[in-house]
C-alpha cells in the first residue's frame, strides 16, 4: 500500500510539467515576438514563407510509423479493444497527412528562404 504523500506527488508531477511547459511556450513566444519587432524597426525582417508540402510529408511519415507501431504493439497486448485506437488515430492522422502531400499541387509550393 502507497503512502498517501507519495500518491499527491505522483498526481502533482504532470501537472508541474504541465505549467512548466506552459511558461517555456510563453516566454519563447514573448521573445520572438519581440524578435521579430526588432528586425521589423531595424529593416532587417524577411518574411518566412512555410512549405506545406514538406511539412505534411515529415509529420505524415512520423505519425504513420508511430502508429503502426503503437498498432501492432497494442494490438498483440490487447487485442481488438478500445486501446488499439492508441495507435489507430496517429496511424490514420499520419496516412492522410501523406495523402496531402501527395496531392498538394507542385506549383503552389513555398520554400522558406
């Protein structure tokens, strides 16, 4: 039988990482802004165009392969239940991600200069 101290700290732990990844996000978000603004009044400031293309085929290759992993894994462990989705819902996100790319029109591409 756990302690009762021990049960509070193991419920308090995500929740530190949780604020403690929040304020990293902000404060990094306040420091580009600022960034950005500098350059902006310095004349130095080129806009960053964001290829779509490429993006979607990383994140759909990441996905997919996470997915078919957690899949397979969760899928011999639990069998056909409701944990399989796990790695079902990355797997799908991953595939459709990969059908963008394949889709998307080659003329419309935008690469970060």
């Amino acid at each position: 039988m756990e302690s009762h101290a021990a049960q509070v700290i193991v419920a308090i732990i995500p929740i530190v990482g949780i604020v403690i990844g929040g304020v990293v996000v902000f404060f990094y978000l306040l420091w580009r802004h600022k960034h950005i603004s500098m350059m902006i009044r310095t004349g130095t400031y080129k806009p960053v165009h964001f290829n779509f293309k490429l993006f979607s085929l990383l994140a759909g290759l990441l996905l997919a392969g996470v997915g078919l992993v957690l899949t397979i894994l969760l899928g011999l462990l639990e069998g056909l239940s409701y944990p399989l989705l796990g790695g079902l819902i990355p797997g799908i996100l991953g595939l459709m991600l990969l059908v963008f790319y394949k889709l998307y029109p080659s003329s419309n591409e935008k690469t970060i200069e």
